[in-house]
C-alpha cells in the first residue's frame, strides 16, 4: 500500500484508466491545432509533464539554449502551486525539435 507522504504520487486516484496516444496518434492530433495548442500538445507528449504543470509554465522557465525547462509550479482549480514533483525532476528536457524551431524563427 502507497504511503500518504510519498509526494511523487497522485493525491487523486483516477476516475477512469488513462488513454495513451501512439506516436501516430499524436501526429494526427497535433495537425488538427493552431499553434498555441500544437506547441503545448507537442511539449507535454514529448517531456510527459502533467497538464497542471504545463498551464503553470512562464517564458522564464524554458531554457532553449540549454536545452531545458523548470517545472518549478502547477495550477490546481485556478490555484498556483508548488510541483508534487521531488527537486531532481523538476529539470526537463526540452525536446530537440522545439528548440530547432525556436532558433529559425
């Protein structure tokens, strides 16, 4: 049985099991949105970041020249919070291809 205090797991259990795109998947969704939205579905398939942290993001947590980001916070019911991330994952990679797009643009 999962401690209470163990701060790296959902404090909500799932109300139904979670849908797992395929690569395919995600190509086809990602060529139905504008940019905003492409950009966000792209980030959060491609680094696995919750949808609270990814709402959360500032300009200043994205790094492109090194090559990462900090998810440092979360929204929760429009209250912005610290991550249930430990602080050796809130360092993420940021994906090849984003910052590739960023540095033509």
């Amino acid at each position: 049985m999962e401690s209470q205090s163990d701060s790296s797991r959902q404090s909500v259990k799932r109300r139904s099991p979670a849908v797992v795109l395929t690569p395919g998947g995600i190509r086809t969704l990602l060529k139905g949105l504008q940019i905003r939205e492409r950009t966000l579905v792209f980030i959060a398939a491609s680094t696995g970041i919750r949808q609270s942290e990814l709402f959360a993001l500032k300009s200043g947590d994205i790094n492109l020249s090194a090559g990462t980001m900090n998810v440092a916070r979360s929204i929760v019911h429009g209250f912005v919070g610290s991550c249930n991330r430990p602080s050796f994952e809130s360092i993420v990679v940021v994906p090849l291809t984003l910052v590739r797009r960023d540095k033509c643009h």
